[in-house]
C-alpha cells in the first residue's frame, strides 16, 4: 500500500496516517517529496483497504503497489509449472487436450465417446458424475456410479480422469477415481473447497468464475497452494457481459495475462465459453494461437439426446479434425516463439 | 417449451421434432397455424434447453415459456410470505433493520455495537463469525468464539442473530447459535450448502451472487425450499459491472421485479452494494423508497480499525439517524400503496 | 500522474523515466523515500496513459492522481449549479420533474398528455421529435413539424420544452423551439455534438452513455462546458449488464457518487432506465430518495398505440399519483438533510 | 412477432390481441393448438416491443420471430461480400491487414511507419487525422493536414488508406483522402453520420461500439446499406465488461458469430481490444484463427513518443514478424475449411 499525501498535507496529517499504520500494527514508511509525501507500509500479512485511509485529513490517495498472492506469481518462481500425471502433462511442450461428454449418463454412452477420444492420442478424458445444475429438477449426475464408469474407461484406454468435485465431504471419494480434480466456475470462490483440495494428492483444474477478475483467479488457485497443493491448472471457461450472442464470452485476453504474472498454466474451454457447437471450433482454434496450454471440450456421440449441455458438444468427426487443427496451429505457434526467442 | 416451425417447414419436419421429444420421454402438443406450426412440450422434469431443438431441420425458434421454478414463484402462493423470528419478522407490515459490524472482532467491539443498534429499538443484529474471503492471507474470522459473542449480544439485549454460514459442515454449530442463516454472494450456487439449508430449522438469508440473473437467484431459493425450508429472505448487495464508482453496482430494479414474480421478501444490503459510507445512507433510503422489505447495513464504533470492510460501515450517530428517515420514507411508501389499492 | 518505482530501481532508471517526462515536454517531480522512489508529473495538458510509463525499466507502477477534469469539478466551483429556465429550475430545492410521452406523435396525442403534466404543476414537459432509433425501419420522429407541436404545448400550457437533438446541423433549428436541448445516451461521446452544444444558448441534458463510467459522463460535460455552455444538466438512465430483468440497469449510486465530485445537478430517468411500466414508480420514488435533482419520466395517454416504448410509459392516473409520492418523500429527504446539517 | 396466449385464454381474450394488431395496421394470423393459442404478426415495418402485448390479458408471451435486418442478412445475399479497395480487397481469399499508427503526427513518423508496413506486402494503411478523445483536453488530430500526409503515404507507397471520420460535415473532405472511411466505436449508433456515410462512394469500416449487441451492430451496416452503400466491413475492438486485465475484452466469439448471420466481411483490432503491446500478438494471432477476414493493429516507430495510445503500439519488428505468423496461421485454418467443405 502506498499512501500518497495531498500536496497541502500538513506534517500533523502525515503524522495521523504514521499513526493508524503504527496502530494497525504495521509499518510506515515517509517518503516526503518535492511537492507531496508519499508513505509506503509493509508487514501487513494481506492486502490493505485503500479506503481506510482515503479518509484521513491530507490524504489524496491510497494505492495497493504489492500483488495480493504469493505462490501463484512468478517473482517467487520463474520458470513454468509443468503438471505431470503419469506419462501425459499439462503445461509442456505440446498442448493438452481434454476431451468427453459434460455428464456420464451411461457405461454405452461414456464407452462410446472415450473411443473416439482415445483414438485420436488424445491423452485425457472429461466427464462429470457430480453436475451443479442450476435447477434442483435438473438432472445432478450418477455420482459415485459415475466415478466407477470413469475408471472403467482408464482401465480399457489408459485415459487420464477430469471430473468436478462439488464439496469437501466428496474429496476423498472422487480422489479414489480421478486423475485431475475439476472445481467448477461456481465454486471457485468456495473456500471451504479450496482449502480442501489444498490437502489432496490430485492436480486441481481450476476454473475460472462467471465474474472473477484475473486477481481473484490467482488468489483461488493461492488458496489451494497455500496449502500445500502446488499442482493448480487455471481454466478460461467465459464470463458474463451483456453481449447475447454466445452464453458466456470467451475472454482469450486473460490467457496471455495470466502467463505475464503467474507461472501456472492455464487451458480454454470453450464449450462452456460459448455454449454453441458451431463455435466451439473457431474458438478452440483461437485458444491455441492466443497461446494457452491446452484445451477442454466437450464430445457427444448423439448430443440431441445428451441429458445435459448437449447443443455444445461436438460430434465424434468434428472432435478428430479439431485434434489435427490444433496440433497444426500449436506448431506454427511454438516456431514463431522460437524464432522471437531467437530473435530477441 | 415450445418449438416455432418455419413457415416452410414440412410435416416430416414436424413429425421429426415430435419423434425427439417422444425419444426424450415428454410429450408433444402440435398446434398447426395459418403460416406456421408451434409444437409445446409438457412432461418435462425441469427446462429444457433450446439448442437442442433449434438444431433440428424447419425448427424457426425454441422458447421456454414455463419458469423453471415453483415453490418460490406466486403462482403456486399468491400472498406475500412473512417471516416471523420470536417477536421480530421480515417481509410484514414494517422494514426489517438488520444492522452490525461485518465481522465480530472482539467481544467489547460487539458489546459496544451492540448496544448502538439496540437503543434504535431495530430487532436483528449481524456480524460475521464465520468470513469468506478473497486472499487466504486476509482475516478469517473468530469462527465459533465469534458465534458465542453474539450468544452473549442475544442474552443480554434480544437481539435476533444474523450469521453467515460457510459450508455444509458448519451448519449444525452456526444454527446452535444463530437465528438466521446467512448465504454469502460467492456461495449462492453452491448448491451443496443449500441442500443441506433445506434441513435447517432456522431461516435462510440468500445474498444474490455478484453476476447472478433474477432466475439463477429465484432457482437458488428453489433449492433451500425444494429440501423443506420456505423460510428464505432474498437480499441484493450489488453485482458486478463495468462501472467503477462503487465496489459493485447496487440493482434496486430487481425488487419489483423479484416482488413482481415470487412472495418470498427481499431485502437490501447497500453497505456490501456501494463500498463506501457515503453512499450507504443514500442508497439505504432508496432501498426503503424503491418498496424493500428491509435493509442490511454495516455498523462500527471505529471503522478505521475494522479487520474487514471498515470504509463500509457507519458511524453509530449516522446509524441513529438513517433508522429514523427509513422510518419515516417507509410511511410515504405505505400510504401511497394504501391509496393506490383504495384508487385501484 | 505519480510514477512509483520498484525498491531496486538504479538511480539511472529514475534519470530515464525523468528524461521521458521532459522529451514530452512536461515537468518531473523526483521523491525519493525510505525505500522507492515516486516521480510527480504536472505540466500535461490532459491525463497521460500510465502504460507509456510502466513500459520503462525500474517502474513499478504509474498512477493518475489528477482527475481529468476540471470545470465540471467542485475543485474549481464548490456550491451546486442552479440552472434556471424562466422561473423553473433543476437543481435547487425542490425536485424537478420532466414528464411528457416518449416520441412527438401528433398535435392530439401532445396536448392531451401536457394537460395532464400541467394539472400537476410539473414545469417541464419532454418529447421527442428527432428519434435516435436502433433499427432504420423503425419510426424516426415528426422533425420540425414535431417542434412546432411542441412550441404550442409551451404557448397553451407555459411548460418549458425538453427535446432531443441528434446532429449538429440540427442544434439551431431544435435551439429555436426547446429550452432544454438532450442528448441521447448513444451521442454521449459524439464530441462534435458536444462541442456545438458548448455554444448553444440553452441549457444541455446530457444522459450518460449505456456503458459510460463516472469520469467519462464528466468529461462529456467537460466537452460543452470547455467551449463556454455552463448549463449542463446529467442525467442517469440505466447502464447495460448482464441482468435481463429490466432493459438496463439503473445504477442509482452514480447520483451521490456525481455529487461528491461535480457541482452540476444530476436527474434519473427511470422509464428508459428500466424498460417497464410496473417498475417505473418505484424507482422514481428510489430514484428522489437517493438525493437526485429531480426525475424525468414518460406518460401516454394510449401507451398501447405509441410509436415509441409504449410498455414503459406511464398511464396519466399513475404519473398524477407519482408526482405527489415525489413530493411527499423528497420532503423527509430535505428534513434529514436539514437535520444532519444541523448536527453534523 | 409471435403472441402465445395463456392455456387459459379466452377467446375474447385472442380477439383483443387481433385487433389491437388490426389497431397497428398490421396483419394478425391466429394459430389455435392443442393447449394454447399462438398469434402471428406480419406487415409491421420494423420489430415490434413485445412488451406492447404482454401486458394484454390472457397473453403468456410475446416473442420476435423476425430479424429486425434485411440487407445485412444471408437470407437475402448467401455468398461472403468480398469488397475490393483497388487490386486489394476486404472479405478474399487473404486475411487483410491494416497497419499503421494510431495517429498521424507528423510527415516523418508517418513516412517511417508507411515504410515498415509497406515492405511487409501489407496493402492498407491506417491513421487518425480526426481523434475522437474522452477529454476535450487529449490531442484531437492534425485535421486537414494528416489527411495530406496520408495521400503522400499512398502516393509513394501505394498503401490504401483506412482513416475515422467524425462527422456528417467532414465526410466530403475526408472522402477526398481516404480509401475506407472508419467510423469509431463511440459513433457506431450516431445514426446521422451513419446515413450520411451511406451515401458515401467509398467502402466502411464499422467499429463494434463498447456495449453494442450482435443485433446492434448488424443493424448499424443496416443503417449504411438502406441509404445504398452495400460496401461495409464490420470490427471486433472490444467490449466494456468487468474484467481489469485488458483495456477491453475482446469479443472473438462474435466473429463466427456475425459469419453465420450476415454475409458481410469482419475485422478484428487487438490494439484497442486489449491496449497493451504484450496482448495485442496473441490475440491477432487467435482472431486469425477464429476465421477473421483480417485484422488492424497499430504500428509506431517510438510508441514511448505516440501522442495518443502508445502502449498499444506494436514496435516495427514485432509487426514484421506478425505479418509472417498470420500469414501461416491463415494457411492452416484455409487448408482445415477445404477438407471440412471436402468432407462434409
């Protein structure tokens, strides 16, 4: 927090700011300059609000200048986090793909479609047993049935298991059959979960909320690490605005954002982003040439009659000439990196 | 749902949207027209997506034309639901004043808070034992000695508690303690937590979330009631918007509009909607004018020290003063509801 | 702008952002402190993009502290603006009230609704002649024959004239007939507009743009007050969001928000605000007890055949019903503001 | 426009909404189906408020089943538009790209910049002689003069020149100059410029404004095209939203989007959607591979200098190597569309 001091500011007023930092426990440190003080304060374990000292005498403003998180940021570890699970990873060289039906609805069903993933090299596999729906009289998922379905398909393809876990008393049960942990968008503000997943021996997939900032997507992914968990993968899944053309709106800019300040990685998914079929195609396409490290989308063998989500799931051919785009995109992507690399 | 053909559209067209919704165990009305058909489909547990049939060959639109909810809605109860707590209630003849700090920090701050509130004879005290937020760094709360202070506020001046509970595991001690039970903005779909609620004995206060539509709020209080509690008292406190003059932007319209569609009461909390003291007693008074069942707002004897939200909260003396022109702004709004229903 | 620079920054670091500052012609104002220096820059004629700086090695962070303007700000004008129209006024002590139908239709349609205006004492009556409309289908206005309608609403009822005007080339005609000149939420930042409203005789209404913030919607006054034309009146009229339960999103904390910082009066325009009929009175009511100068709302006396946003006009026994409601509440405002005056 | 009565609906009730319809000077054509009543609208010249109907008895809904725009549409021109400037065109086979910087400010630095976009075999320029700035304080272009500067850039440099136009009265001089008139965002709904420019002879750029919806925008080109001017490009630049990470978020999605609804070419800006340098290459890279028919970024041989926008601005050798990644880009994504059309 940096406390910048009316150009009028008596000395008194400094004083009174020097004090309620001093009784806040803190330290205050004056920086008097040619026309105005300046006063910067550390040991403070969190960030400070700026409003309770916008209104103290002489002040003109009060500005947050230290980042909120810690162990998500890249002045504590530089180089990329890459997430390994068994032989496939996420955050590597070659982009990561997740791929399956919104909901298992049947052993047939989930079979079917991890066929089709699988043949393609694809090396994970999405699927929810637990649904958060925003109706009661939607349907909730198999649950644990579900989750036995999803080992299935690792036993028969060798799948890597992405599957949502919705609260903390279902953690060690959904840990039993996953590989990757999957916090939805509504839950990525439930700190009770957060902290919880922070205990688990499973990488996090982290996705991002339907009105989080980039600062509160980092500060849940700090939640989980702070306690312990390091292996948090962030997920672009659309936000909320106005626009009403797509059911959420993609917003690619936080991908390149996110690798300016945080050393995790970061997928798109543009199922849920765009909620549309015919759009998950081109923006998949675009969420690997803005850079990200993989995509999560979903497959359908007869979306029209999917018990959830069905209009966004992509049928087995399209899945097979996306996972060819994508590959082809990502290569001219990492030649001009390493051309600027180079270069630069 | 009901499904518009384009005017072009053939009978097998027809007869396919009617197979679908066969196959997906509903049933199909066609009500052929001059130039077009309209298929409505009953049957259905929940909503149905549109997508699913937009995509079908002559399909011109789909529309939902039955809410997706139904215990919180007027259809099902036409006269308005009051909430009765002891001798104190929300949603009948007079605005219900829950007032107190955002955090219970000590047991002499709360005293002393305490006490401000009760000698404006308002009935309901908050203050946060249990506190969600946005850094694992920042204060988390007393947790249960926090809800034993507020024991101690209750004994000694009747005041009735308002406390906000976090997750399922928790339920059972905060309703030992408290006599509301608070739903933060971040946990209004954590549908987990509401389910459990739906067993609590005591009433549900639900904060609508920071980018949450009428309906995903209504669906919410769907989910507490669906489980057996009607008890549930909405409250808005501002959702998230482009605009940066306030931390979030207070939306009075939905009131009426909630008031229009459900008899469930809603309140208003402008200290979490604007962020700021000088525009809590404003927006306080539009509350009341724009026909609320009450408000919520943050009181502190020295905000300048608060653990959380200390910009936010009034000045006892300011409280004081606001408690008197609810009143008297809710008595314009009383007669003139009595001499429209007279006129009307 | 201040610059702060990070605690390592080399004193050569400084010496290049100080260059900068003085390649552009500024002055810069060095403040070493304990531990980081923050660079002061006066002398720029308008704000400077904080991104030129925070480009530049060594920089931590650049911030505005000078609000961009000026002559809208009560830096330079403390008390409130009264802008007087004959012997109607906005912005003095009581609530101005602009009433009339949405669109000029016809000679009978005008007069019937300015009967109705006048018979409750209202001194401004609204209507639009030019439309600024979405779709170029849509009905556009009557255009000068519209004017002239309005000119005998003023003649027979001695109401002052509240009309639109969409273009430049239009300011002198429309200037003949009004007395109050509008400009549309969608011209908020045609600064060629502006400008030539800055030289008009009459005094401007000015709605906010539907995505504007706070500091836009100033520097558009800003606009017409820097080429002379200090009579600018602001008006709130909903913003767009992702919330569907009314066409815009009344964000009702701008009025005390614009109060804190300018001088200008600032009415709220609830019809457009929120698209329906129902919702209209109680955020009128809202919209006085949040402290604005007064509210302008539609009226018609067939709103089922109006040309124009029918569904939000209201009926004449309403708004008679509306005007009294206004009175009566802004009285307890003015009491309580009396009373804090008088203790505060 | 599509009236669903109640299931409950008299027959009056159906007559009651005939004739209002009948009232309007419209055609209504009742459909009776099995369980309700569906009435459709036909003759009206532009889309109807459905709010007019709803609040008729016995009416459940009232839904727009027309698009509101005709010329814009593929209902009325299946094939793309590809709008040729010259031996150079907009909406081809090629991605086009723009280039330039924000402002022209000079002769020198435009000739500079002219060079480095001209030797990359980019054919269209752009550059600001007419600023539209939120403050009236910001640098408002060099007029008359940078448009003499831009001729000179054609003249040596046979690039095609793109530049804003403000306002009706400047369009004659600006016409004189540029090759694309570019109408800004803030002016996409200034519907008198719009008109005015379609009586343009030269083609338009129509930049998406900050809050406008898909509809909005089509029915802005709508505006341009009814007055006989069929030769306009759309652009993505961003919409206003919540998110802080970005200046703008970035809307990609409504690249397929507007695709799949009008037959007229898209642009994408990532220097004003995003406004930061490090943003602006990934995202012009993933709006390549959203399917764009091109994109405009902004190019300054010493961005630290630029008068406006600067840290948007791409550095000479960052466009450079761009050029060569879109152009590769494009390649994959022109090579996938032929085997899907091949396939499919």
């Amino acid at each position: 927090m940096l406390i910048v001091m009316r150009s009028d500011a008596t000395e008194d007023q400094v004083e009174q700011v020097l004090d309620l930092v001093r009784q806040l426990g803190f330290k205050g440190h004056s920086m008097p300059g040619a026309s105005r003080t300046a006063i910067g304060i550390t040991g403070n374990p969190g960030p400070l609000d700026p409003g309770q000292f916008e209104d103290l005498p002489g002040v003109a403003e009060a500005i947050r200048v230290t980042k909120p998180y810690k162990l998500v940021g890249r002045d504590l570890k530089h180089d990329n986090t890459v997430i390994r699970i068994g032989d496939a990873e996420i955050g590597g060289a070659e982009p990561a793909i997740i791929a399956g039906p919104c909901a298992v609805e049947s052993l047939d069903q989930t079979m079917e479609i991890a066929e089709v993933v699988a043949s393609c090299g694809v090396p994970f596999f999405r699927g929810g047993a637990f649904k958060p729906r925003t109706s009661p009289y939607a349907f909730q998922g198999l649950g644990e049935e579900g989750l036995r379905i999803l080992d299935k398909v690792r036993d028969r393809f060798g799948l890597k298991i992405v599957t949502e876990v919705l609260d903390p008393e279902n953690v060690d049960l959904v840990e039993r059959y996953a590989d990757v942990l999957q916090i939805g968008a509504r839950n990525m503000q439930n700190f009770s979960l957060l902290k919880r997943l922070g205990h688990a021996r499973k990488p996090v997939l982290l996705k991002r909320g339907l009105s989080a900032t980039l600062d509160e997507m980092l500060l849940a992914a700090e939640y989980v690490m702070s306690e312990g968990n390091y292996n948090v993968i962030l997920c672009e899944r659309g936000v909320r605005t106005f626009a009403d053309h797509t059911r959420n709106t993609l917003d690619l800019s936080i991908v390149p954002a996110v690798q300016n300040l945080s050393h995790l990685p970061i997928i798109v998914d543009p199922s849920h982003g765009t909620g549309r079929r015919d759009k998950v195609i081109p923006l998949a396409r675009a969420s690997i040439a803005v850079g990200a490290n993989g995509v999560m989308v979903e497959v359908h063998n007869h979306p029209e009659l999917a018990l959830s989500d069905g209009p966004q799931a992509l049928l087995p051919e399209m899945f097979v000439q996306l996972v060819r785009e994508i590959r082809d995109i990502h290569k001219v992507i990492a030649e001009a990196e390493l051309n600027a690399a180079a270069n630069g």
